[in-house]
C-alpha cells in the first residue's frame, strides 16, 4: 500500500508521505479543484524522487487545461534541488 495521502484542507491540498514510482499512481487521477486558485503545500513529504515532480507537473498541466491558476509551496529542499537540475523550478510555479 502507497505511503502517501493528499487532503484538502479549507481550499488548500496538503501533499504528504513518501513521492516515489511505487506511490504516486494512485495520486495521479486526483483531481484539485477549488473554488479559486489552487495550492498544493507539500511540506508533509517525506521524500520524493523523480516521480514525485513528474506527478506535479501532470496536476500543474491539468490545471492549465481547465484554466485553473495553481501553484506549489513548501517544497522540500531535495525536490527543489531536483527540480533546479532539471530546470522545473522555471516551468513550475513554486512559491
């Protein structure tokens, strides 16, 4: 079973457990809307390898679609890092 959970709290998605190949599958589905802007904080993730990313940039991707402004926050520091080699950090709206 996927270490991982995300919950909508007051407007805001609450990303949290371990990002990884074996978890995000189930996640990629989820659909984040709300009734503006959407935030996904990830400050509850433990750990995230390049699924984890590849999963935000699938949401972020969606959203554009349907015209929905979201962004990232708390992201940890090894994703960033990640995120900064691969130069997402310029393509994903981390705030």
């Amino acid at each position: 079973m996927a270490n991982v959970s995300l919950q909508n709290r007051d407007g805001k998605f609450f990303l949290a457990g371990d990002l990884s190949f074996d978890s995000v599958g189930v996640l990629v589905d989820e659909q984040l809307y709300s009734n503006g802007d959407v935030i996904v904080n990830l400050s509850e993730v433990n750990y995230s390898d390049s699924s984890g990313l590849a999963l935000l940039i699938n949401w972020y991707r969606e959203a554009k679609k349907r015209s929905i402004n979201m962004s990232f926050e708390a992201v940890p520091q090894k994703m960033m890092a990640l995120a900064k080699v691969s130069n997402l950090d310029k393509v994903l709206p981390i705030v």
